[in-house]
C-alpha cells in the first residue's frame, strides 16, 4: 500500500487572494531580513490589511537555519498564539516555519528537534494551520514532509539534520509566481537546479512510484523550456510562472520519491562550506547519475533515465537505454551551461588545500545522511570521498 501527499496547492497569477477563504484571523509569518528589507513581505501583509486579519512578522531566519533560531521562533509563536502560520520564503523560511509549527502545536519541554521523524505522532493543525508561500522556484518546501536544520555540535563544526514527518507537509501551498518576478539570474540559476536534482534524483530513488514519475517528467519538460529564459530576463510572467509551478511539481516528485546521494553530498557540503543548497545539489547531479548509472549489479537508474530521456526530447525513441541515459546527463550539462551554472568545485572559490583538509570528514559525515539511504547504488565514505574529488576536478564519474 502506498500513499501520495500533497497539500492544497493554489497556483498561478493573483493565488494569493485565496487567503480569503482560509480561516482564521490571526497569522504568525515567517520569513528573513532581506524578503522585509525588500519590501515582498509588504505583498502579503498589505492583503492580510485588506483582509481585515493581524499578523506579526518574526524575520530572523538565516540561510541554512539553526536549531536556535526555530526555538527562538517558535518562542514568540506561542507567545503571539496564532491560528495561522506562513512560511514566506525560500526552503530556510519554509522549514523554519514547519518547525515552528511542530514546537507550537507541542509545547513541553521535553520536545525537539528529534521528535521530528517518521514514527512520531506530532499531532499538528489542532491550534494552527500552516500556509507555505514560496519566493523562489525550486525548493519544493511547500510540499513536503522534510526539514533541513543545522546543529551547531560541541567541537564547532555544523551538521545539517535531516528531519521528516509526515505531518510537517503544510496544509496549503500558495505558489503565486509574483514572488519571484524579477529574481537574480543567479538565484534562479541554483534554485532551478534545486528541482532538477529533486526530479531525477526522485526518478530513481527506490521508493520511486508512478504519480512522482509523473510530475517529475513533466516538471523537467518545463524547466528546460522556462529556466534559461527566466534566467535571461527576470520579468518574463510566463517563463516565471511555468518555473513556480515546476518546482511545486518537483516537490511533490521527490517529496514522495526521496532524494538520493546527491543531497547527501550536497548537505555535508553546504554545511562544511556554506555553500548554498541549490548550488551544491545541482552541481553534483551529473556525477551522482553517473555512479548510478555504472552500478555494475543493476541496470535498473539506466532504464529510468533512458526512457526519461526519450520522454523529455533529449534522445530519440530508437536509441539504447544506454546512449538515451548519457545524452540524458548531457542534457543537464548543457542546461548547466545555458545558465552559467558551476560545473565543479573548485568553481565555487573551495580551496584545493581546504577541500582536501575536510575531505576525510565530508566522507565520514555523508554516512550519517538519511538522503543516501534511498539510492539505487549505495556508497561508503570511500566512495563519497571519491565523488568529491570527482566533482571538485569536473571529471567524468568512471567508476
């Protein structure tokens, strides 16, 4: 028996005006200094004035959010009481509202961050329902039962968590494609990539189904279509529509597919080197479809991808699983390069000698991701290590 999750997603132009037929007159918003300092915030809150509901704003989230922060959050939530929660945001406002949301509908003192996992009861929309409204394409935050949270542990060194409840899937997702008209070219590059590592990734999770593969396919279609001209020009409506509404599909992919080790090397990165999400996630996916595709006991990643890869125009129907699964790769690299996306890791400003200091540890670290549980093709910490290297030279994964 199987189960698709998703919340109530509204979509397109002007969704924003369904927070009118959401109940409740009392919202806590969560988001981060700069959506405030820009003005985007005012967006919603000017509608919730229209709408004649409070608010209050906690605008303290960082980028790859720390524990204390939700803690700190989810503080000022039970003071203020809301009936309604909005994570306003990329994917760090997202799942800090998530989390916030968990702390608020249980409040005692013996709750954490831990409790966040699949065999919990969290018990949650009992005081609060929670809205996701995302500013950028590609996280798919507003979908799914994830939460990425950093832990700083007692020697220094951060550790990204990677939390799931089922119960932490908003209630509703507000994908209005005015939040990210006029998004940097850059920003929109990595979170672009974001989706795609979450569709192909999804596509050969193992616990891969046919509702994800549905989305997923249709979702990439989009994106290669809609990415580059959305990173051209910011304000094209159309291409910055499609982009929202790919993204939002990629979540649900992977949201009920799961990741696979490119996110785990993607978190140990990004928690070792402060790279952002999407830029860490896209960048390794070549190199994790590659391993996969290589597996020397399953040609099952080379199948899927092969016949994604006819499904989505980039091989034709008479090529092998083969050839169609490595012009499949090709095609993300191409992609890569259409939007001046990094290609390796030494691109990114990593250091040879500081790559390779934290290079023991990032492989060890790797091993306590639950993203590379779901992949077709496992690794140990020599493997993870290996792919490091790989991806930090830009050289072709053959092994």
């Amino acid at each position: 028996m199987w189960y698709f999750y998703s919340p109530t997603i509204v979509f397109g132009p002007d969704s924003l005006d369904f927070l009118e037929n959401i109940k409740g007159n009392k919202i806590f918003i969560v988001t981060d200094p700069d959506l405030v300092k820009l003005k985007l915030v005012d967006i919603v809150t000017d509608k919730l004035k229209e709408l004649s509901k409070q608010y209050m704003i906690f605008s303290e989230v960082e980028p790859d959010p720390h524990e204390d922060t939700i803690i700190k959050g989810a503080e000022k939530c039970k003071e203020y009481a809301p009936d309604l929660i909005i994570g306003f945001g990329g994917g760090s406002s997202m799942d800090t509202a998530k989390s916030i949301w968990a702390f608020y509908e249980n409040d005692r003192p013996d709750f954490g961050v831990d409790d966040f996992h699949p065999f919990q009861d969290l018990n949650l929309g009992r005081k609060a329902k929670m809205i996701a409204i995302p500013t950028t394409a590609g996280t798919g935050a507003e979908t799914t039962w994830a939460v990425v949270i950093t832990r700083i542990k007692e020697d220094g060194t951060n550790i990204k968590l990677e939390q799931v409840n089922k119960e932490l899937i908003p209630t509703y997702a507000i994908v209005d494609p005015v939040f990210t008209k006029g998004l940097p070219p850059k920003l929109t590059a990595a979170t672009g990539f974001d989706a795609v590592a979450h569709i192909l990734e999804g596509l050969i999770s193992s616990w891969k189904n046919d509702f994800s593969d549905a989305l997923g396919i249709r979702a990439f279609d989009l994106i290669q279509k809609y990415l580059p001209r959305a990173y051209k020009d910011g304000s094209d409506e159309e291409a910055r529509e499609h982009m929202s509404n790919a993204a939002t599909m990629a979540g649900l992919c992977f949201g009920n597919s799961q990741v696979i080790l490119g996110h785990s090397l993607g978190h140990v990165l990004g928690a070792t080197f402060h790279v952002p999400h999407g830029l860490a996630v896209g960048l390794f996916l070549p190199y994790v479809l590659q391993y996969c595709l290589n597996d020397p006991e399953n040609d099952e990643a080379k199948e899927i991808l092969g016949r994604a890869s006819k499904m989505v125009g980039l091989a034709d129907w008479s090529d092998s699983d083969g050839a169609a699964s490595k012009k499949l790769i090709q095609g993300v690299k191409d992609l890569q390069k259409q939007v001046d996306f990094p290609q390796a890791i030494k691109e990114i400003g990593i250091s040879k000698e500081d790559f390779e200091a934290k290079l023991d540890f990032m492989g060890e670290m790797c091993l306590e991701s639950g993203a590379g549980v779901m992949s077709p093709r496992s690794a140990d910490s020599t493997m993870y290590k290996k792919l490091y290297q790989y991806a930090y030279d830009g050289k072709d994964v053959d092994f």
